[in-house]
C-alpha cells in the first residue's frame, strides 16, 4: 500500500452553484475505483419543483446514482443520496460529471460527494 491508497472509501467533493439552472459540474477522480455511493446537501431551500440529478462517466449514465432532492420540506443542510449499482467503476484520472435538470426554482448551491472505493 502506497501512502496515497487507503483502506477505508475516499471522497470526493464537489460545488454546484445553483441545482435550480440545468447544468452540469466536473470532477476528476485521481485513483481506480469504484463509486459506492453519492450525498447531495444542499444550503438553502427551492420551490416549485424538485431537482433531479444524475451522473456520467464519459457520457454514460452510472446506474442507480441519480438523486431528487425534494423541494417540498428542502431547507439548509438537506441531505439526499443514492447507491450506484453499476456502470459505476472509475479509472484513474477519469472526470465524472453531475448533472441538474434545473426543475426547481429558486437559486440554490449543493455540495456533492461522490465515495469511490478502492
């Protein structure tokens, strides 16, 4: 085991400005791995609708790793997740990116953070 690899899942963080504009962010994973689970939390509250998220590895969907976060009952630190379960393994150096349909309202950031185990 190098000093880089660990026993326990490593996460990855990433920022969305605003899950309430359809758009996307990128993230790089920096080891081989496979992702076990993915948290959204989210610092505010959104209306109308709910946020539906999903991820891609080089353009693919990842099986099981979409996340709603519910604008009825949506405040600061609202948490969401979801469980992968397949199309969900990573290369070293691979970029994933998170996607919102931007089906909310009301400008919104959420942290993502993406478990990949070893």
């Amino acid at each position: 085991m190098t000093k880089y690899e660990s026993v326990y899942p490593y996460p990855i963080t990433v920022d969305m400005t605003d899950i309430s504009a359809a758009g996307s962010v990128w993230v790089v994973i920096p080891y081989a791995g496979v992702i076990s689970k993915l948290y959204s939390v989210i610092n505010g509250a959104i209306t109308i609708g709910d946020a539906a998220i999903t991820v891609e590895l080089a353009g693919v969907a990842v099986t099981g790793a979409g996340i709603t976060i519910a604008n009825v009952g949506s405040a600061a630190g609202t948490v969401d997740s979801s469980t992968p379960t397949a199309l969900n393994t990573v290369t070293a150096g691979q970029a994933i990116e998170i996607i919102s349909d931007g089906g909310s309202t009301d400008a919104c950031r959420a942290t993502f953070t993406v478990v990949i185990d070893q």
